[in-house]
C-alpha cells in the first residue's frame, strides 16, 4: 500500500465506495478505498468532532484498548509518521517483552527484548488521529448524523448501486447516495445479515460463544515513579476456578486506565470501593498498590461482552455484488485479547490486496470473504481457545479443545521462565504466527519439559 500522500499519481480505477460507519474498521477501509476510487464517503450515524471522544454509539471506548504489533505495522504504513505524532501527543511505544509485567497461570512472564513493538493510549485518542489523517485525504469525504437505511439495488436485485440515508426516523429526509461499492464496517449491531434476507437471501451462518465477560474501567492519575521495572501490568488468575482480571496501562496526558474484569458473571461492582476490592482480591497486588494511592480522574465505567460472535460470509454461494463487510460486523471476539483493532487492520489489508488483483467489482466478494476468513480464523480459535477454558462458556467447542488448551497451559508456564517460548507466544498473540507454530518441535520440547527451580525469594520480575 501506498504511503497516503502519494495518492494520485495514478487515477483510481472506479468511481465512488461508500463506507458505512467512522470507527476504527470504517477508517482503515475509507484508506484503503481512497486509494482505488475517485471518491469515498463515509457514512456515520453519530455527530462527529474534531477532538479525542467516545461517541455514543461506541460504549467500549472508554475502556483499556491495546495495539498489537502487527496492528501497529499495518498503521505505520497507511499512515507515515502517524506514530511520531501520536508519541509527540503522550501516546507510548513499548518492546512488549520488556514493558508488560504479565503475571498469569500463577508466575510473572520472563521480561525480555522481543522486537515487537505495541502502541499504549487511549482509543479516543488513536481514533482521532487516523480520523484525522483519513479525512485529510482529498477524495475522502465524511457524512455524520446520517443514518444508513436501506440499500439500494438495481432492478434485478443482483447489484448494490448505493444506499439510503436519513435521519433516525423513516420519513421524507431519504435520499439515496449512489456507489459503485458499499463497505459495510457498522459493527456488531450491522444490518447486512438483515438487508440480506429481505432481499431474499441467504443470511451468513453465525458462530456465537457465549462467555459472560463484564469489566469496569476507571482513569487515574499517572506520575513517574509509580511502577518500577515496566511500563504496563496485567494480571489473570488461573481459569477456570480463577475467572478475575485486571490491566493497568498508560495513556496519554500523564493518566492511567485500570480494568478489572471477569469471565462467566464473576464481574466487577461499578461502586468505586467494591472495584478497588475486586482488584485487590487477584493473587497478585501489582495494580492495586498503584491505584490504590492515587487519585482518580473519573467515575467507574462499565461494559459487558456476552459473547464472541462471527458471521461466516465466506460460506454464502450467492451475494450482492457491490457490497462487502468489514471489522466487527464480521466477527467480535473477547475484548479482553486485544485483537479487534488489528483484526480490523489486518481486514482493510486483505480489501487492498483483494482490488489490486481484480480490475472489475464484478464476483469481488468472493474472493475477499475468503481471504478475511483466513485473517479471522486466527484470532477466533485464540479466543475461543481460551474462553473454553472455563466450563460455563457456551457455544460449538472445537474438538480436541480441552488437549489443545492443556498443551496450551504448559506453553504458558514455560513463558515464565524461556524467553525462547515467550517470543513465539508473543509472535501468535501479535498475530504475526499461526497458532499451530507453537507445536513446533523447538517450542514443543521446551514447553514439556521440566521447569527449572525457582531461586529463593519468590518469582522475579
């Protein structure tokens, strides 16, 4: 992909792409568009202002979001310079070997020097820098507080020509914006499934996990010196007995954003005292001894994640032409992975190679359901993988799951002690290796056999 103020050295191969949504999904795909079409507009059903915000269709992002390294590489090269900004601004860029002091299956990671390199900041804030940059952009145009009704078909309801939109309410306010593509980058609440069956046809089969997970967020205060040795912690008890958790992170304007979740209806109370108690009932007290004595700069937010959902257009033998999904209204997976925004990413991606390949729209959703399908396979089976661990989690388990997640287990211990194992964890936890490369026999010997003692004094950090 080409550096964003490159385009327009040559002109785009088609007209007008319409993205429905601003989010991060919507963002990456008005990027990846501008580069193909002569104009791009996106759609949001939200005001829209030009500063760091939650919106109100975007509950979760008041809460802790991480960039993975493969989600940060992806960044770096639709958008030059975008991390020397963000840093300049407060956001952090951290070795995530060396940052993360990560205690989990009862034993801190071993630190080291991976070369994968995450970004730490709030999401409001990285939203609105890629927004910014996406909507600079002179063939990119955005509509807010228009919402997406209906869309529009040709008169043999084989080709979307465009879509419908308005206010909130149906009325005389429709018009329709005429589109050679439609991007459908909703979310999880997308009305493609739904269009799709009153067009006649078929829905995309959905794949639901159902796993209780609710976390609660607050923002403190940040000053140097208030965490020796590592730039973030987190903190998971071993499943499935232990169902707690809680991440500490830094974020730009000198603040902390601390979570504390849980899976299976064990969640956090959104009172500030019971939060500071559920936090300080994990096996270990790393957050609570920083959040504890330092000052809050907002109430306790809440957000519950009922399941993992994805939607198998992949399998579909009949679509619309003209239209596409991206982002969560494809698959959603355990906010607690941190995979969404690189998912998102790594979906706009596979959009890109996809038209480059193919000089006509025409049959373009086949090939692209498929490659998404393969971006999505692998941080569906980490996190139902590890959702499973816990019996109360609900939905189609895999077979072999339970051998998998014990194999798994011994990976993770071994993580407490070689560095060797750590880095290729990290290299699948970053999406950058499938998960099967951690049965190679390197790391499959290592992960088996015995651990060393530990030195007396308890485990290092």
């Amino acid at each position: 992909m080409p550096p964003a103020n490159e385009i327009g050295a040559d002109a785009p191969p088609h007209r007008h792409a319409v993205v429905i949504g601003c989010s991060l999904a919507g963002l990456f795909a008005a990027r990846v568009l501008s580069d193909h079409f002569e104009r791009v507009t996106v759609v949001e059903r939200d005001p829209v202002n030009d500063r760091p915000e939650s919106r109100k269709g975007q509950p979760q992002t008041r809460h802790l979001h991480g960039l993975l390294a493969q989600g940060l590489s992806i960044i770096r090269e639709m958008f030059p310079g975008l991390q020397e900004t963000m840093v300049a601004g407060g956001a952090m860029v951290a070795d995530m070997g060396e940052a993360m002091r990560w205690y989990q299956f009862d034993g801190y990671r071993v630190p080291f020097k991976s070369g994968l390199v995450g970004m730490l900041a709030s999401r409001p804030f990285l939203e609105w820098h890629i927004r910014r940059r996406v909507l600079a952009l002179p063939n990119v145009t955005l509509l807010q507080s228009a919402v997406t009704h209906a869309l529009a078909l040709d008169a043999g309801k084989t080709r979307v020509t465009g879509v419908q939109t308005g206010g909130p309410e149906s009325g005389s306010d429709r018009r329709t914006l005429a589109a050679d593509l439609v991007v459908d980058a909703g979310g999880r609440g997308s009305q493609t499934p739904s269009w799709l069956a009153s067009l006649g046809y078929e829905r995309p089969r959905e794949e639901e996990i159902r796993i209780g997970v609710a976390y609660s967020t607050r923002i403190y205060r940040r000053d140097p010196g208030d965490l020796q040795g590592a730039s973030l912690v987190m903190i998971t008890a071993r499943p499935p007995l232990g169902k707690r958790m809680s991440f500490l992170f830094p974020i730009e304007n000198d603040r902390w954003i601390a979570a504390a979740g849980g899976w299976a209806g064990d969640h956090p109370p959104a009172d500030a005292p019971g939060y500071l108690e559920f936090i300080g009932s994990l096996p270990v007290r790393d957050i609570y001894d920083v959040i504890s004595r330092k000052e809050p700069l907002t109430d306790v937010y809440t957000y519950t994640f009922p399941a993992n959902l994805r939607r198998h257009y992949e399998e579909l033998t009949q679509f619309p032409e003209g239209h596409l999904v991206l982002g969560d209204a494809i698959a959603s997976f355990n906010p607690i992975y941190g995979q969404g925004m690189t998912s998102a990413a790594m979906q706009a991606q596979a959009l890109d190679e996809t038209l480059r390949r193919r000089p006509s729209l025409t049959g373009v959703w086949r090939p692209y359901f498929q490659r998404v399908a393969r971006v999505v396979d692998i941080p569906w089976r980490m996190a139902a993988g590890e959702d499973f661990r816990f019996p109360e989690t609900e939905g189609a388990r895999p077979v072999g799951t339970d051998l998998i997640n014990r194999y798994v287990a011994r990976v993770h211990s071994a993580t407490h002690h070689d560095p060797v194992v750590y880095a290729q964890f990290l290299r699948v936890m970053n999406l950058m290796a499938p998960p099967s490369s951690l049965l190679h026999p390197r790391i499959a010997w290592r992960a088996l056999r015995r651990a060393p003692r530990r030195p007396a004094g308890g485990p290092g950090r």
